[in-house]
C-alpha cells in the first residue's frame, strides 16, 4: 500500500497547509508575547519589592529623625535654661563669660533646625516613593489583565489551529487485495474489494490527521472522544485486476476532507469550554462526555456501480460520515429529498434552536434542511421564545430577535437545595438578624434597608483561604485556615449609583474623582485617566441601578460612615477574611457553580454577557451564590478594609472588562487608596 503526503497532493492541501502555518504562527506569537509579559509582570514584581523595602527603610529613618527631633528640643530647651541662668548670673558678676552657654544654646537650635529640615526632605522622599509604588502596582494590575487576557487569546488560537487540522483535505493513493470467494461473483468480489479499500483510506485518512496534530501527544489519548469524522470528496478507481488465484487487487485515488465535533475541541485540549461557544454548545461534561464516534466507514455507507468492467477508472460516490451529536436528530428525510442551507442567528448568546420540535443546539447555526415547510423556534431562559413558520425553498438565513420577559422583583435565592430564606419589609432603621448556623446549612435572611439594599446573614465558620486550585497568582498563596467565630451581615448586592446619590444629595460630598484629575478607564490595555468621569459619568452609560463606580477606597468608607449615622448601626468595607468567606460561601471552587466561568453566568471580559468588555451591568442580573450574594464574580472590583499597617488596599472580585481568571473568588489586586476608575466599587458589611 503506498501513501501520498497529505501536504504534496493537491492545490488544496497546499493551501491548507499555508492556514495551518498560520495557525502554528499564531499559538507562537501570543505565547511569545505571553513570555515576555510574564517577565515583565516578574521585573515589576522584584521592583515593587524594592521599592516597598525602600519605603520600609524610608520610613524607619523617618522615625529615627522624629525621635531625635525630640532629643534635639530637650538639648535645644536645656541650653536654653542654662543660658538664661547665666544672664540672670551676669547681672551680679559683669565679668562672667556666657560665650559656651552661648555656643552651645546656637549648636542645639542649628541642630534641632537641620533635623526639622531633614524631616521634611524624608516625609517628600517617602511620598515620592510612594507614587512610585502607586504607578508600579498600577502597571502590575494592569500586566495581569494583559496575561490572563493573552491566556484566553491562547486557547481561542489553539481551538481553532485544532479544527483547521482536524477539517484539512488530501488525497491517498490506496491499493488493496482480497481473496475472492467461491460463493460470490466476479462483480461481488470487485464490489467488496473497492468496499474495503475505501474503508481502509479513510481510516489511513483519519490516522494521519491525528499523527499530523500539532498538539497530537495531548490530542491522541482522547481519540474516541473527538467525534472525527471523514467526508470522500471524490474517489476512483485508477487499476484493477483479478489474478488466477481468485485475488482481487484494485487501486484506488481517494480525497478526503476531514471533520471534528468542534464542540469537543475545548475538551480534547483540557481548556474551558466557553473558547468552543462559538461551535455550538459545549457538551457539559467535557472530555467525560462518553459517546463514541465511529471513524471508519460502515458497508451500509457505501455506494458503488454496478458495471463489471474493471479496465477503466470508475467513480465512487461521495459518502459523508455523520457521528451522532448529543441532542435529538431530525427526522430521517429520504435521499431523494432537495437539501437547502438554513443560517439562523439571533440577538442573544446560548440561547437553543428548535427545528420541527428538534433541538439543533445554539445560535449562530448552518445546516442542510429538506426543502418544505418548517416549524422554527428560538428559545432562552428570560426571553419570550421566537417562533416562526417557513416555506423554505432555498438557501435563506433568519435573524431571530428574542425580547426579554417583564421582570418580577427580585429576591436573592440560594442556589443550595432548599434553603431557609426569610424576607421583612421594615419601615424603620432594619434590625440586627443574627444566625449561628454552621457554613452547611447555607441559610440565608434578609432584610431591607431603607436604601433598598437587602442584607445577607453570613454564618459563623471556617473556611481555606487563597488558592485552592493552584491556577492562582502569587499573593494568593500560600493557602490558610480562617475561622470566623460569629455571623455578620453583608449587603447583598454592590453599592448602587442610587445609594451612593442619597448619600452625596444629603452630605454635599464630592468625591476624590470630582476633586482632581478625574475617574481611570481602561484604553489599550491600561488605566487611563479622564479628568470629565466620575460616579456620575463613568464612561458608559448607566442607570440608577448600576453599581456606582469611579469612586476610591476613601470615598466608600466616607459612605459607611454616613449609612451608619443614617441606621444607627455600623457598616464598614469588609476585610479580605469576610469578603472571601462570604464570596466563598461554603464552596471551595474558584466560582460558585465551579471551576469554569461558564457563558453568561457573570459580568466579566470574555463571560458571553451582554455587558462584557463594554460596561458594568445593573446589580443583581445573574443568579446569587449561596448566602445571596449577587455579583460576586465580575461586574466592579470591590474595595475591602486594609489594615492598619497596609499602605495599599485591597481589591477583590473581578470586572466587567478584566480576564475571566481574575473574577476567581481568591484573586487580590492591590491598589493605591485614592485609585478610582470606572471598574471598581464596593459593597458594606453591618457589624453585630
């Protein structure tokens, strides 16, 4: 049997093969781009510690200066007194000599005047410094957007250099002998001869497309899942004969195109499966979905012609191998029947298509349809469906428009079974509900503030803090246990624009956005500021119900103290320990319903929200986590309480325009306290 390069055949291939390249050109370039912001991020981290140990040494100078300046104003008040006691002396005895009281009175007053100069001149240094280390950990925060960012554009490059080599074409050259036997006829034996040869071309076919993978020692191992699939193009017969032994020998030249369920690739590289969305949607378990795809051809599948003549090169008809996909096929259409192509898309991500009553899986779609009238429906979870009736007589592409269902009032819900919640309309301040459940039970109260933000009883507990799943950052680790020996109760859902204007209608605040130099947003890549946002303009457009933005650690902490002059009760940011417990809330993976992102279960970059990459979404649109927290993954950064020895703060959460990764609940940006920019926020702990 011989076998023809796959890359030398035919024009095709060639051009293939120039995809292919460019594919390979891609996953290199973003890798080496990955590599040298990498080491960058590595750089600034070694300079942010150098500086920070700077700072330290900085201020521990300060210090010395400042207990000397104490030291020199003794000496300074001493030499004082002792000079005046002198003079009171000379009055008595003129011929007493003062010149050392004197010297030694002007000595302290330079001294003690030089250290006062020498404090100003380290308190400037120190606060030079620390701009700098204000500007470093901004590029640091900005280098890990980049990375993660650079990360998701990886495995979108690696998907789809995939399926270009699983959907490239080239021909073989097949010859095959067989034993003809007694029982059939010479036409018998041709036909199952040629049978034979075209089921061992496509298995050669399908072998070679795995041996040829880029990435094949990771890809191979998980063959049977890959649903590969060969289409013949075209074959023929270029020789045959028949020996008098009763052999069958026949040459066959065959071109192949290949094929792979593509919403499998994600599963076939160990990546999240949203990077395979756009192929449909994503099997929910991954490579552990267990349905096998045939790869060879069955006889069933094969036509061929009846003519005996075997000196003369004959066709075989194209035959396409379909695998069976997860949802329910069509009905059978007989093969007479007139296929047409159907393009379907709609307004709305992973949404389902229903065709005839069969699910065809999402949007966007292109199939070959029998030409006749069909039912057509598009349906999404909150949206009226989309139904129509079409005589389809041609190619034809509908554009379903899906339009959201009126939103009842939302109540925050655990998404663990069964969960006690309870619900009070209070006209007054709202009193103190206080649970000692253990974190199993995940129970849940709430109450409403007159600011209309609902509270969440956060349980007494323990719980690991930091990196769990070893796909982290570096200040994540190294993971510790934490135990929270009594309840608090935390606002639900972030600080609303709303909120933050009753505060600032009855206080007059101005925030530090307003003050000076504006509100930070992200353009190329890193913060920029724009002296005209601020909470009110942030940059997009936003309604009273979005979380309010543009606003620093010292102005959310100028809202706590005013909330709790208006309760009666203490609210305050909460500390890292709180905000990640209750994020958390008894789960252990890096987001409340796992380890992947998911499509459109949060607000972040690249989340298949209607929000991602282009605004924060109004508080409150995707479901809670188990202690009613909405909006724990992604939408705005949080601010959380430094302590009392940081000189930065804390961000927790992730954001609608930041990398999936960083919307993990361990993730931590640290910022300076007067950063503000139109991607962080903040929500309230009420202390017991």
């Amino acid at each position: 049997m011989r076998i023809a390069p796959l890359s030398l055949l035919i024009s095709a291939t060639l051009l293939a093969a120039n995809v292919f390249a460019q594919d390979t050109a891609t996953v290199t370039a973003i890798e080496a781009e990955l590599s040298v912001k990498q080491n960058e991020l590595e750089n600034y981290t070694q300079i942010l510690d150098k500086h920070l140990s700077e700072e330290t040494r900085l201020v521990s100078q300060l210090d010395l200066l400042r207990n000397r300046s104490t030291e020199l104003d003794k000496e300074k008040n001493q030499a004082l007194d002792a000079m005046n006691e002198l003079y009171r002396r000379l009055i008595d005895d003129p011929s007493l000599n003062i010149s050392a009281a004197q010297t030694r009175y002007q000595e302290a007053v330079a001294l003690h005047k030089q250290n006062k100069e020498d404090i100003t001149m380290q308190l400037a240094a120190i606060a030079s410094h620390r701009q700098d280390i204000k500007q470093i950990r901004i590029t640091k925060h900005t280098l890990v957007n980049t990375l993660e960012s650079l990360k998701d554009q990886l495995s979108t490059a690696r998907v789809e250099r995939l399926r270009n080599e699983f959907s490239r074409e080239g021909t073989l050259e097949i010859e095959h002998t067989i034993n003809c036997k007694r029982t059939e006829t010479l036409a018998a034996c041709e036909q199952r001869g040629q049978q034979m040869g075209l089921q061992k071309s496509t298995q050669r076919f399908i072998d070679q497309l795995f041996a040829n993978l880029t990435e094949q020692r990771l890809v191979e191992p998980k063959r049977n899942l890959a649903g590969a699939q060969v289409k013949v193009v075209s074959s023929h017969v270029t020789a045959s004969s028949f020996s008098g032994q009763g052999n069958y020998s026949v040459n066959l030249s065959v071109t192949m195109r290949g094929d792979v369920n593509a919403s499998r690739l994600c599963g076939l590289l160990s990546v999240d499966n949203r990077f395979c969305s756009e192929y449909g949607t994503p099997l929910s378990g991954g490579i552990g979905y267990h349905n096998s795809y045939p790869t060879t051809f069955s006889d069933t599948q094969l036509n061929y012609a009846e003519d005996n003549a075997v000196t003369q090169p004959r066709t075989v008809m194209p035959v396409v191998e379909r695998a069976p996909t997860p949802v329910a096929s069509a009905p059978v259409q007989k093969q007479t029947d007139k296929l047409v192509e159907l393009t379907l898309r709609s307004n709305v991500y992973d949404d389902e298509v229903f065709i005839n009553g069969v699910s065809y899986g999402s949007t966007k779609l292109n199939l070959q349809i029998p030409v006749g009238m069909h039912e057509i429906e598009v349906r999404k979870l909150g949206y009226e469906p989309y139904k129509t009736r079409v005589n389809i007589r041609r190619a034809q592409t509908i554009h379903a428009q899906l339009v959201k269902k009126p939103r009842a009032a939302k109540v925050a819900q655990p998404l663990s079974s069964n969960p006690k919640v309870e619900t009070k309309k209070v006209e007054q301040p709202a009193v103190s509900l206080v649970s000692e459940s253990p974190v199993t039970s995940q129970a849940v109260s709430l109450v409403n503030q007159s600011v209309n933000n609902q509270i969440s009883i956060i349980p007494a507990g323990s719980f690991k803090m930091g990196d769990l799943t070893g796909n982290g950052l570096a200040n994540e680790r190294p993971v510790v246990e934490k135990v929270l020996s009594n309840s608090y109760a935390m606002q639900s859902k972030e600080v609303t624009v709303s909120e933050f204007r009753r505060f600032v209608q009855s206080t007059g605040f101005t925030t530090d956005a307003e003050k000076a130099k504006g509100c930070a947003y992200y353009r190329n890549g890193e913060p920029v500021w724009e002296l005209d946002y601020n909470w009110q303009n942030p940059g997009y457009e936003q309604s009273e119900n979005f979380p309010v933005v543009c606003v620093s650690y010292e102005d959310a902490k100028a809202y706590a103290n005013w909330l709790s002059g208006e309760e009666g009760k203490q609210y305050r940011l909460p500390n890292e320990v709180e905000w990640e417990y209750a994020a958390r809330a008894g789960t252990t993976s890096e987001y409340p319903w796992g380890n992947e992102i998911g499509k459109n279960l949060a607000n972040c970059g690249w989340c298949g929200s209607e929000w991602s990459n282009r605004s924060a979404a109004p508080v409150g649109e995707f479901a809670p986590n188990n202690y009613g927290l909405y909006d724990t993954v992604g939408n705005v950064w949080e601010w959380t309480q430094k302590r009392a020895s940081q000189n930065d703060v804390t961000v927790r959460g992730g954001a609608w325009n930041f990398a999936p990764s960083l919307a993990r609940v361990s993730t931590r940006l640290a910022l300076a306290p007067d950063f503000r920019a139109n991607y962080i926020g903040f929500r309230l702990v009420r202390e017991r």
